[in-house]
C-alpha cells in the first residue's frame, strides 16, 4: 500500500471510508432525491407456498401491531388485559388502512391458488371422462 501523500496522488483503499466507495456513491441516491414510486407487488404465484408467505406476513404485521398498542398503552398505564382489548379493537381498523399492500397481496395470492386449483380440477374431471387434456370440442 502507498502512502496517503504517494506521488500517484490517488487516495489508498485504506484512506477511504466504506461510505464513499465508488459503487456505494453510485447507488446510493442523492439526499434531495425523491423517493421512487412504491413498486406493484409480485405477481401472485398460486403456490401454496406463495400463498402462505402472504397470509405469514399479514397475519404477523396484525399481530405486531396489536403487539406495539398494548405496549404502548401498559406504559400509559393501563392494565394488560385492558391493553390488550382496546389494542385488539384499535387495530382492526388501523390495519386495514396500514397494510392495504400485504391485504392485496394477499387477495391476489388466493385468487390465483383458486384459478390454479379449479383448472386442476376441470382437467382431472376431463381426464376421468375420457377427453384428452388439451383437446377442445
């Protein structure tokens, strides 16, 4: 390694923080920069383990919320069973409106494990009556 003051002029990787590496300065966006538009979710897969990857991350983001409020409201001051029926009753609501993506993901999800699983079953049925799957009348 060169010293700092080297005659190449060039810094050495030691003398550089971690934060000003090239590659990090190139993707990481510029402070004043808008954040990018919120992304579509995936499409859903209808597998099943797509499915319960969704209902996983809506049934645990309902679950920490409830989580947080009755923290919250035990160090109000309020008793825990207490806590935890008004965090219960508050975060109904709330989630609909806090987790509209992970509901829509998780709409989609069903939707196309529902699609998936009746075309299962119109094949097995034409399958068992003798047609031949993929033949149209």
């Amino acid at each position: 390694m060169e010293p700092a003051g080297s005659p190449s002029g060039s810094p050495s990787p030691a003398d550089t923080p971690m934060s000003e590496s090239p590659a990090a300065a190139a993707e990481s966006p510029a402070p004043d920069a808008a954040p990018a538009p919120a992304a579509a979710p995936p499409a859903a897969s209808g597998s099943r383990g797509g499915l319960a990857l969704a209902v996983g991350a809506y049934v645990g983001a309902r679950v920490v919320l409830v989580a947080v409020i009755t923290g919250v409201l035990v160090l109000v001051g309020l008793p825990l069973l207490l806590a935890l029926i008004v965090a219960l009753i508050v975060a109904l609501p709330l989630s609909l409106i806090a987790f509209r993506p992970l509901r829509t993901r998780l709409n989609a999800e069903i939707e196309a494990a529902t699609a998936t699983r009746r075309a299962q079953r119109d094949r097995l049925r034409a399958e068992l009556r003798g047609d031949e799957v993929g033949e149209e009348p």
